[in-house]
C-alpha cells in the first residue's frame, strides 16, 4: 500500500460486557508508514480494542475496516492472509524450538496450508522457501546470530523480537503488537524501538498497544488515549503530553 493510506480504521466502535462498556465509540486510524500508539492506564480499554480489529472479537456496536473492508472475525491462521501480522501481549513461541523454527511458523501461515503438513515435509522446495524466507526475516530484525538458538535461550527483548518476525514472515502490510515493551529493560526497549522505526521507514503501518507512556513518546507518529474505554486525546506526542487530561489520566488525577 502507498505510504499514508489508510490500512486499518476504527468508526465509533463500542464494545459492552453486560453494563460495563469497555469501549465507547472509539474512532481512529493507521496509515501505512506509520507508527500509531494506543495507550492508556491499566483497565482503559485497550486489549479490548486489540481483540477488535485484529478480528478476534466482534464490537457491539461500530465498524473496524482493514485494506478498506469489513473486518469480520476469523480464525488466528488467517491473519496473515489478511494482511496483518501481530504479536501477544505474552510471548508465544515454541520455546525449545529454534529461532528459525518459531519464525518459518509465521511463513507457513502466508503459505495458507497446514503447516504441519509442511513441517512434515510433503513438499520440499514449498519448505526450503519458507526456510529461506525465515532466515531473511531473522536477518531483517538483526538476529541472524541467534537463528539456530532455542527460542527461551534468548533475553525477553530479543525473544519479543523474534515474534515480530514471525509476524513479518506472513508478509503483512500492518503490525499489531500487544504491549510490546512490557517487562523490558532500558536498553531492549531501546533496540525494539529501533526496530519499529526501521519497519515504518520500509512502508509498514504499526500500532503498537502500550502501557508504557514514555516508550511510545519517542516513537509514535500519532497516539491515542483511552481512559475507561473514551478516546481522552488523540495527537502528536507533543499534543498528547502537553494534553491536562492525559497528566491526570495518568498521574490518578
Ligand atoms: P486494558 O487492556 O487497557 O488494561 P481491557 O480491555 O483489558 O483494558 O479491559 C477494559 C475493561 O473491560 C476492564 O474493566 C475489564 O475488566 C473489562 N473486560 C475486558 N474483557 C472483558 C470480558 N471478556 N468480560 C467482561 N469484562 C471484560
Ligand atoms: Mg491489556
């Protein structure tokens, strides 16, 4: 997609459970070349808003559209065909396999067969690119040396790392990453921001779902504010930070 369009848009969706509203017309967008932040305290809304449009839960009420169509529920192997790689708010890779492994995971998805059909081999030249493509996505996210450790032999930063490229093993035009730098040291969250910058500058669009105000300010195009399920301020980090709501959101004012 050309940089600026818009790949994902969320149109006042709300989202109840029983009388609680976890989402209240929630609207915003991610273009492709940027990186958008939703943030916000413990509670906000924000897993909520991720199980929407990455299509895992249904709003009550609003719309999500992806690539400019109705985003619709479906099952976790089709995101990648849909254009969309993510990543969990807790690490899930296999932990005693490779690197290699946990990312050609990711390749097999965008393959839109069963991967354990591949992984039995039934096709060789289908495996050896997906082996192929696995490696260059490692290298892409500098992890090249680590491509044959077992994947929980890897520090916590660097094990978030590789579930982005699994993810951008599907080929997706959007990365949704859940709480990305939770848990992280300075320094990995360093790297990992690093890192995002380099995949927005290469086309991608990003939304990075964050608790971590002071992670996103340095990295984020846009960034959004969600406080008790209510967009509270949209904007540049500078808006955003200048913004008295946000302070007191954020301070438990
Ligand atoms: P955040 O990710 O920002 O911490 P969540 O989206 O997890 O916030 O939660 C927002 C609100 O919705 C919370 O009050 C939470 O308890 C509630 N909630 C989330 N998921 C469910 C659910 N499946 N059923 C009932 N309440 C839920
Ligand atoms: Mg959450």
């Amino acid at each position: 997609p050309a940089s600026g369009s818009v790949l994902l848009a969320a149109d006042r969706v709300t989202k109840r459970f029983g009388g609680l509203v976890a989402n209240d017309a929630v609207s915003m967008n991610v273009k492709a070349g940027e990186i958008h932040a939703l943030i916000g305290p413990n509670g906000a809304g924000k897993s909520t808003f991720f199980n929407m449009i990455s299509g895992v839960d249904d709003p009550t009420e609003g719309e999500v559209r992806l690539m400019d169509r109705p985003m619709q529920r479906h099952p976790a192997r089709e995101f990648a065909a849909l254009g969309l790689g993510r990543t969990f708010q807790h690490v899930r890779l296999l932990g005693q396999r490779s690197v290699l492994d946990n990312v050609a995971l990711g390749a097999h998805l965008r393959a839109r067969r069963g991967w354990v059909a591949s992984m039995l081999r039934l096709d060789r030249g289908e495996e050896a690119a997906i082996v192929a493509e696995a490696r260059r996505q490692i290298e892409r996210v500098g992890l090249a040396e680590h491509v044959d450790a077992p994947a929980s032999s890897l520090a916590l930063g660097q094990q978030r790392i590789v579930e982005i490229a699994r993810a951008l093993a599907g080929q997706p035009a959007l990365l949704l990453l859940d709480e990305p730098a939770a848990g992280l040291r300075h320094l990995e969250k360093r790297a990992l921001a690093q890192l995002l910058s380099q995949l927005r500058a290469e086309g991608l669009g990003i939304l990075v779902v964050e608790h971590d105000m002071e992670f996103v300010m340095n990295l984020a195009d846009r960034i959004t504010v969600l406080e008790f399920g209510t967009v509270i301020a949209e904007g540049t980090p500078a808006e955003v930070q200048a913004n008295p709501r946000v302070l007191d959101a954020y301070l438990g004012g």
